[in-house]
C-alpha cells in the first residue's frame, strides 16, 4: 500500500492539484473551441484515432470470428438454397439492367440535346462495418476503411437499398460516419414521381425519417419513393432514400406532419458502398443549401 | 519505488484499455442507453486509490482518447473525466473509509456531474442528443460500481500495483 502511506497525516498533500486541474480544463477549452470552430485538429485527432485502431480490431475480432464460423459450418442444404435464390436474383437483375443500359443511353442522347451536361457514372467502394460502438450522443457507425483508401469527410454512404448516411470522421484505418436517422442529419431530397423537393431529417429513431418542410396542400402521398436530389453536393442525385410512411395535413399549421421510413434498413446493415466521384449540378444551389 | 515501476503500472494501464473495450463492444440496441461509463468508474477507483500517480493527468489523458475514438467533441470527455478525478482526489480521504454501500452512494453524484459536463458541453456545442443518453450511463454505473470496486480491490491486493 504506497499510496496510502501517511495520507492520514496531511490530507491535502496532492501538489498543485488545483492548478493542474485549472490548466488541463483551460486547454480542453481551447481545443472544443478550435475543434467545433474549424478543422484545424483534424490530423490530432487522426493520429490519436489510430491508437485505439487495434483496440477497434480485437473488438470487432469475435463478431467477425463467429460470422465466419457461421458462413463456413451452413448446411449443404441451406448453401443451395442460397444459390438459388442469387441465380433468380441474378437473372431478375441482369434483366432489368439490360433495359438499363438502353435508357441510359437514351438519357446521355437527351441530354446532349438539351445541352445539359452528362451525369458522371459514380464509382463505388465496399466498405464493411465494424462491430463496434462510437458516439454514444449520435447514430453512427464505424466502417472498416480510411483515407488511407481515399475515404474523405462528407462521402456518402449506401447499401443495395438505399442511402444510409456520409463520413463524418475519416480516421487514417477506419471512419465514422453518420447515419441518416441522426437527429442533426439532413438530407435533400425529392419525390420520386413528380420531383417535388424537400428535406429528410433524422428523427433519432432508426426506422423514422422526418420530413418537416411539407407545405399542407403539397402532391405527396403514403408510398411515394423519395430520391437524393443531388443538391448540397454531398449525396451524388438519383439514389433512393426513403418511402413516405405516413401524411397527416393539419389544417392550422403551414407544414404537414410527414413520416417516411428509410429505404436501407439502417438497424442490419454490414456492408456498404462508399461513393466516389459526386456529379455536381450547379455550384450556387450547394452554397444555399449546404450546412 | 524499490519494485519495477512499470510493473505495478500494468494493471491500472491494463484496466483502462479494458474499460476502452467494454466503452467500443457493441451492445444491443435495447440496453445501449444504459452503457455504463466504464473509464469514469475507473477514473474514479484509481483517483481514490491512488491518488498520488493517477490523477488529473491520467483521466484528461483518458479523456482526450476517447473523445478521438467517438468522434465527439475534442476535450469534451477530457474536461469531464479531468473534473470527475479532481472531485474524487479531493474527497478521496473520506471515500476510501466509506462501507461499500455509503461509497457507491457517493459514486452517483460524481457519474451525475460527468453526465451533466458532458450535457452542457453538447448544449454550447448544439449536439442534441435523447436525454436517456444521459441519465442512463449514471443508473446503471451506480448499479454496476460494487462489482467492480470488489473486483478491483481483488486484483490490486493480488498484484500490489501502484
């Protein structure tokens, strides 16, 4: 027991307790400050992420173990079943891109008519999520990639469904990104059937998006597929998001009480694609609506 | 300080980067609200214990690792986790004579202070988060504090660190 040698003695031997405290909450202040002012700390903050990389690794380690040891010990019977349902799938899928590949086409000839300019193709990155919990404050998810890979602050984030949130924190190893059910996400999106633009906020629920902004008398109903609508700059246009859960107009109140629920299901997901290469439309409609 | 330092260090530093884990390990949704705050609980343990070596230093040190891990606000969890040590070091005479329930009593206001630091710093920040993210971790940390304090206790007695 060294510590506890002579403590009854003289009880307030600690030196300088105080003026450590004083000085080490002076320098915590400092750093919120330059750290929610700007991203000036960026590359401490990476650096110090990297500490806790392996920490992340032996974290992750027996999820990933026990998925592995479920994926190789699946039945004969249950495998086939699985390929045969990918074979359908597969064929279902290559059918419909076909028609695709025509439309597409179709699209770039339209739109060289109308001398719009040609949507750039978006490439892809699969990242794979870690079992591991992060912000305790917000819905975020640690994904097992890093600048290391290209991966930068603000990149979207889908999975086959659907969108389902950007990089909030590219780290050097792995990043955190944001889900889109995060009350402090928003997102701009349109209705998929007659372009009517509006804005998906999180609710803080993972199966809830919100859509405050809905004038009463606006053409949306139950069902309505909502798409990114590729203003702000972050989500590249086109992807869906969420379907229109629930309208109730009130009569007194200038906005009506929209719910949708997300495309993506936000709670299961293991993999995602991070997307490259954003096709900007036009540079003005980013600053209005970017946060 | 006649016996290998760093061997008595070891399991304070080892307890810390096991309360990392339990702070990253995923849990189920329905009890992740009640995640307790693992490396203030031991924050607290060792400033009491060993007030002399793991102080204010040790938690803002802690503090400012996790704040890089979360992605929370650099120097949030380091201010609170500096605070919780600091309260803790200045009534550490007193805790350390207290029975096990008197002390875990004792445990619950310093969880609650760590708590609201970290509510205020996400107000001035303009973090919005449920309150349960908040009041959770103190309820089950208070709940869960004998169990580690036994636990504790037994492996410093073991080892004799320091």
């Amino acid at each position: 027991m060294v510590a506890s040698r002579g403590s009854s003695s003289n009880p307030g031997r600690i030196p300088a307790l105080g003026l450590r405290v004083l000085v080490l909450i002076f320098i915590s202040i400092m750093l919120m400050y330059f750290d929610n002012r700007d991203n000036h700390l960026d590359t401490v903050r990476t650096s110090i992420g990297v500490a806790v990389y392996p920490l992340r690794v032996i974290v992750d380690a027996p999820v990933r173990f026990w998925n592995w040891l479920d994926d190789s010990t699946a039945s004969r019977n249950a495998m086939e079943l699985e390929l045969a349902r990918l074979k359908a799938e597969r064929l279902l899928t290559n059918a419909r891109l076909q028609k695709f590949i025509s439309l597409e086409a179709e699209n770039v000839r339209l739109r060289a008519l109308l001398d719009a300019r040609a949507q750039v193709r978006d490439r892809a990155r699969v990242a794979e999520i870690m079992s591991v919990d992060a912000n305790p404050f917000s819905h975020s998810l640690v994904i097992n990639v890093g600048t290391q890979d290209g991966v930068f602050d603000g990149q979207a984030l889908i999975d086959a469904e659907g969108v389902v949130g950007q990089v909030i924190e590219a780290g050097l190893l792995t990043s955190q990104a944001m889900l889109i059910s995060d009350t402090e996400h928003a997102l701009p999106v349109e209705v998929n059937r007659n372009g009517l633009r509006t804005i998906v906020v999180g609710t803080g629920k993972i199966d809830e998006l919100g859509l405050p902004f809905v004038v009463n008398n606006a053409d949306i109903r139950v069902g309505d597929l909502l798409v990114t609508s590729g203003l702000g700059g972050a989500f590249p246009a086109g992807y869906p998001v969420a379907i229109v859960a629930s309208v109730t107009r009130i009569p007194q109140e200038p906005y009506a009480d929209v719910t949708a629920t997300p495309a993506a299901s936000l709670g299961q997901v293991r993999e995602v694609m991070l997307i490259f290469s954003v096709s900007v439309q036009k540079p003005e409609a980013i600053t209005d609506e970017q946060r | 300080m006649s016996r290998d330092s760093a061997s008595r260090r070891m399991p304070v530093i080892l307890s810390f980067i096991f309360g990392m884990m339990l702070t990253i390990m995923p849990l189920p949704d329905a009890v992740a609200a009640f995640r307790p705050d693992w490396l203030a609980m031991l924050v607290i343990f060792w400033a009491m214990q060993l007030p002399r070596t793991w102080s204010v230093g040790t938690a803002w040190i802690v503090g400012i690792v996790l704040d890089a891990s979360q992605g929370t606000l650099l120097g949030q969890h380091a201010l609170a986790l500096c605070c919780v040590a600091f309260i803790t070091v200045r009534f550490h005479l007193l805790m350390r004579v207290f029975p096990v329930p008197q002390l875990t009593a004792s445990v619950l206001p310093i969880l609650a202070v760590y708590q609201f630091l970290l509510f205020w710093i996400n107000g001035v920040a303009g973090v919005d988060a449920p309150s349960i993210a908040y009041w959770g971790p103190v309820i089950s940390g208070t709940l869960l504090w004998p169990v580690m304090m036994i636990f504790l206790s037994g492996l410093r007695y073991r080892t004799r660190s320091g």
